[in-house]
C-alpha cells in the first residue's frame, strides 16, 4: 500500500473503504439476482476495479465531470450517484436515474457530473475532451476524467482526443484502467506495444498499481492539480483486474469456451491483491481502524444495498410514452 | 429586402447569432478560413476562444460537440462536406441522437452541425452525398435542408436557438444563387414547409438542391398545359406531413424529388406518407426522381446521368398526367 497520508483523518479513510465496499456488495447483489432474473438485460460489473475508480473520483469535485464505460456502476458510485436510482434503473423503473430509458449500461448524473456510462467502447473519449474544451474557454478551472480499459484504447478516438487534449492543453485526464481483457479477448493478443507509449507522445504519464486506493488517489490529484492550472492533460494507468465476466452469466452463452484461468482470477482475490482486503488490512495495520470500526462500515453498506433492492423493486414501471417525448426537448419523436 | 447569396445568408446568421448569444461557438474543420465562404469573417470578429480549427478526426469532433454542451455551450460544428457526417458518424448516431432519452431527459443538446451536400460539381463520389436519409433514420435529429437564401439564414438562426440537435445541409451548388432575405429576426420554423409555386394538376414535392430544378420543370410543363404545386420542404426532419397531404388532396398526383439514393431515401417515405395517409386521393402511381443506387461518379458527363434535373423531373411528371396540351 502506499503510505498514510497524514491529511487524512480517519473518517476520510473510512469513506474511501465505504465506497469500495458499496460498489462491491451492491454489485454482487447484482450478480445474484441477475441469475434470478430479478431485472432486464445484461450488466458488466466491475467487481476487483473499485480502488481504480473510488481513488480516482475522490480527489475531483462535483463540478468536475467523468465520462465512464459499459462497466460503469463503480464509477456511478464513485462520483458520488445514488445506488438506490441506480438500481431503479437497472430494474427499468421510472424512480431510476434516467427514469428507466438507459438502464445499466447509461446510468448518467448530469446533476453530478456524470456525463454517463457508454455502451460504445470508447464512446467517452471525445465527449470528456469536448467538456474539457469547454471547461479550457470558460477558464473555471473544472477538469474532465475519461475513464475507459485497454479495449477501448484501440480505438482511434483515443489517439485524436488525446491529440486534441494536448493541441490546445485542455483539462482531460485520460483514466485507463488497464484489466488485461478486451471483453472476450485477451487485450495482449490484440495490441501493439503498451499503452502508455502511445500516451506517452501526448502528455505526462504514470501507471500505478489500481488495486491500492491511496497509489490510485496520489497519482489522479497530481493529474488534477496540473489540469486545473494549465499545465493541460494527463494519463493515469491503472493496473487491475476484472474479476467477473465481460457481463453476467455469460457461460450461458460461451458454449463451453473460457479465455482466462480460474487460477488466474482466483490469485486476483487474494488478500495480498484484492482492493478492499488490502485497504481493510492496511487500516487496521496502520491502528486507523479496528475491526469494530470495519464491521460498522461492512453493516452500514449491507443496509444501503438491502434499502436500494427493495426501492427498486417497489418502483414503478417505466412510462413507455417517454420514448416519443423524450428523444428531444418540446418536440414530439 | 436585401439580395444575399445562398451563403452569404448562412454567414449572416452566424455572425447575427454569434453577436446575440456569448455561449454559441463555431469549430470544425478550417472554419476560420472558411473554404465555402459560410464562417468567413468569424475569427476577426469573435476570435479563437469562439471559433476554431480543428484538427481533421471527425470521430472525434462530433463527440466533442457534445461534451462542450456540457460547459454551456451551443456548439456550431461545421463538417465541410456531407460525406464527412459518415466519418465522425458514431458520436451523431450512437450518443448526439440516443443521449437525451438514454439519460430520462437530464439534458438538452444544443448543437448545430453543418455540412455542404450534393452534386454537380465533380467533386466524385466521396465529397458529393447528401447523408439526409442517414440522419432522418436515427429518430433524435432535426435535418434542415434550405433551397435559398432566406431559408438558409432562418433555419439555421431557427437551429442554433434550438436545444435539440440539428444539421443544416448546405446544398453545395446552390451556394451562389441570390435571393431575398427579409430585414431583421427572419427566423424559419422547422417542420413548416413552403408551397413554392401552386398548381392543380400534379404536386411535386422536394427539397434543398432539388427546388430549383423542380421550379424549372415545373415552368416547362406549364407551357405544355400541365400546372405542378412544388413543395418545398425545408426540413426533413420534422417533416411537414400536412403539407404533402393538402397538396395531393387538390392535385391527387404525387412526384417525390430528392437527392439521394433510390433505396432507403427520403423520396421512397415521403411516397409511404402519401400511401399510408393519401391514398384516397391518389389518381396514379406515385413517382420517384432520386440518385440510382450508385455512387457519384465524377465526369461531368456521367454525373449528370445519375443526377436528378429539370427534365427528368418533366419526364416523371408526365408519366402520371394524362392531360397534356394539345
């Protein structure tokens, strides 16, 4: 773990964890009931990635905007959504978050920043350079967070925004968060040299372990100062791993075939790799937490989950009627 | 009223709407030379904080649109040639069209994006598209196609005040063609065509490029005997369905021009709304003219094969209209 940062009290600590921890067992909830096809379609989790996002968002501020990917429930969180309109939305209520229209894979918080989850890999890379743009003509000192995988950065809008970005010194911080996977395939089988090479032409870089909160949050706050003074873009890798599958349950329909080991993702849960047992492990090393104050946290998240599933099973059905008055404003489809 | 040419009426309404909200910008590519004419004069005007090049990476651009939405903005995106709509087509159809409704309608898009369309100038197959029926597909954006002057300077005024998103397609041909442009405010509303010349016996519905050649038909069949309503649409999306009805009601004969391709083109819903909603009034087939399902070739020669004018419009009309001169 990095070490403690003595601008920390305790509570920021536990924020950190509690946040980790409410991506984690709202997911899992997920996980579950999916396979009972308590809610529609299909959700990608980002199970094993919390200390990527949760560092990451916490040294923005609500002003600031993110852009996220299909597996965008962590970030959601993170930016600080609420889980219980999250889920509303997954279940295709009207109480969700985009009043059930989205659903998991656009869950969006104009309000907080959260310029949405994208089912287009890459979807995010222009638009978090355009509100950069913005954010640069306005001179508000705001920045704009573009998180997206080592999929993604094979598309060709990585290299023209981040181009872009340096052309004009705009506040964008390229956030990959490098799992090793590009849904299906092994992003290794499919990519030309690393990643930060590429960002490397553009813009200041650091690749940090994304499994430790503290390392992921040091390098993003130093992105962000730069951004927010001029000094123009950044890339921050993080290097993690997905612990689910592209999206779930989808043995149902690989036919048998798997792309990665069970050993390799079991080593990734170990305690000595896992986000959240290492953060928990480094609280209680370091006596900034005990194991009441962790079980305090661990029931509280318990209880935002169980709160959220019964919100969202409440809800009401979405209105089919705003497909037609929805797709533009005062103007019917 | 004042004689602008076609683009110079567009340059009007950029610089009227530029000086009326601080919050509109223009970006694209080479805007601040302006190779058609239609930003020229913005940048000493306005400067670089309020229009400016872009590098050329349409993918990219398009997206940029609509994050600088996000900071306030009504962003004017020019993408010089329609052809260029397919480059930078993922941002326009997977997030500008779909963003408001998959958000539940947190958000507005103010965005305008302009692109020159059309043949007849030999500029070959990858710079003379339309892309109209492309957009008109996606369901989340407004497509304004003027054919002169007056229209050109009120849609797009029209469009920059809108928080939807909307192309202006510039017809590329037309852009030295002068016309009338009212004094002051002249806004066009979307969605209300125009009855361009009135007739009784076969109504001709079209737009953009493609009213000016219908005009020039239309004056030839005159002097055979046969009188033609031409509408002009204005915009195709929201398309005037009244319009086209009240027509073929009186003349019960329905000639669709349009420059696209035959397959999948605007001519071929615009016969669906008269069969669908008109078909009580119809007196005879209705009839198509538009691009073969080929791509623009350059020679001036065979480009003029594919291209739809005055007199295949003529031929397709007389096709329907028994009643020919004696």
């Amino acid at each position: 773990m990095a070490e403690a940062n003595v601008s920390h009290n305790q509570a920021d600590y536990l924020a950190l964890l509690r946040r980790m921890l409410l991506i984690r067992r709202s997911e899992e909830r997920l996980s579950a009931l999916c396979r009972e096809g308590k809610f529609p379609g299909a959700v990608h989790l980002y199970i094993g990635q919390e200390a990527s996002g949760v560092g990451a968002c916490s040294v923005i501020e609500d002003r600031d905007w993110i852009t996220s990917t299909h597996r965008g429930h962590g970030h959601f969180l993170a930016k600080g959504g609420e889980l219980k309109r999250m889920y509303a939305e997954i279940w295709g209520k009207r109480e969700g978050i985009c009043k059930g229209m989205g659903g998991s894979m656009h869950v969006a918080d104009f309000s907080k920043g959260i310029l949405g989850a994208n089912g287009i890999v890459g979807g995010g890379f222009a638009i978090a350079t355009g509100a950069a743009f913005g954010a640069k003509l306005r001179g508000d000192g705001r920045v704009a967070m573009c998180f997206f995988g080592d999929g993604a950065a094979n598309q060709g809008t990585f290299m023209e925004s981040m181009n872009v970005s340096s052309a004009w010194q705009l506040p964008t911080i390229f956030l990959c968060e490098n799992n090793g996977v590009s849904e299906f395939t092994i992003s290794s089988t499919v990519t030309g040299g690393k990643l930060v090479d590429r960002a490397k032409a553009f813009m200041p870089t650091v690749i940090v372990d994304g499994n430790d909160v503290l390392a992921v949050q040091a390098a993003v706050r130093e992105a962000v100062e730069r951004a927010r003074t001029g000094g123009g873009p950044s890339y921050v890798e993080t290097t993690t791993y997905r612990i689910q599958g592209h999206l779930e349950a989808e043995d149902a329909f690989l036919g048998g075939g798997t792309y990665r080991s069970a050993e390799e993702i079991s080593a990734w849960q170990q305690a000595n790799r896992d986000p959240i047992l290492r953060f928990q492990a480094f609280l209680t090393g370091e006596g900034i937490a005990d194991a009441a104050d962790l079980a305090a946290v661990e029931q509280s998240v318990l209880e935002e989950v169980e709160e959220a599933v019964a919100f969202a099973e409440a809800g009401e059905d979405a209105d089919p009627e705003l497909a037609f008055s929805l797709m533009f404003e005062n103007q019917e489809a | 009223m004042p004689r602008r040419r076609y683009i110079q009426a567009i340059n009007d309404a950029l610089f009227e709407e530029m000086e009326r909200n601080e919050n509109v910008i223009v970006i694209g590519e080479d805007v601040e030379l302006a190779i058609f004419g239609d930003t020229r004069g913005l940048y000493d005007r306005f400067g670089p904080n309020r229009i400016r090049n872009t590098p050329i990476c349409e993918a990219t651009m398009t997206g940029m649109a609509l994050g600088a939405t996000a900071a306030g903005f009504h962003v004017v995106l020019h993408m010089m040639f329609a052809n260029f709509v397919y480059t930078g087509f993922d941002a326009i159809a997977n997030q500008i069209a779909k963003m408001r409704l998959m958000t539940g309608g947190q958000i507005a898009l103010p965005i305008t994006i302009i692109a020159g369309y059309g043949g007849g100038g030999s500029n070959a197959a990858q710079h003379s598209d339309s892309a109209h029926p492309a957009l008109m597909n996606l369901g989340g954006i407004n497509v304004a196609m003027p054919s002169n002057s007056a229209d050109a300077k009120g849609l797009l005024k029209t469009a920059i005040r809108s928080n939807n998103p909307s192309f202006l397609l510039e017809a590329s041909a037309r852009g030295g063609q002068m016309g009338d442009v009212p004094d002051g405010d002249h806004l066009v509303p979307f969605g209300k065509a125009a009855i361009a010349r009135e007739g009784s016996d076969v109504t001709i519905v079209t737009v953009g490029s493609m009213v000016k050649p219908s005009l020039d038909a239309a004056k030839a069949l005159s002097e055979e005997g046969i009188e033609a309503e031409v509408i002009d649409l204005r915009t195709v999306v929201p398309i005037d369905e009244a319009a086209i009805l009240a027509s073929l009601a009186k003349t019960g004969r329905l000639v669709v021009v349009d420059e696209s391709r035959d397959r999948c083109g605007a001519g071929g819903y615009i016969a669906a709304i008269a069969a669908d909603k008109g078909f009580a009034s119809l007196k005879a087939p209705v009839k198509r003219v538009n691009i073969p399902n080929v791509a623009i070739p350059f020679a001036p020669i065979a480009e003029a094969a594919v291209l739809p004018d005055a007199n295949k419009i003529a031929v397709a009309v007389r096709g329907i209209v028994s009643k020919v001169a004696a």
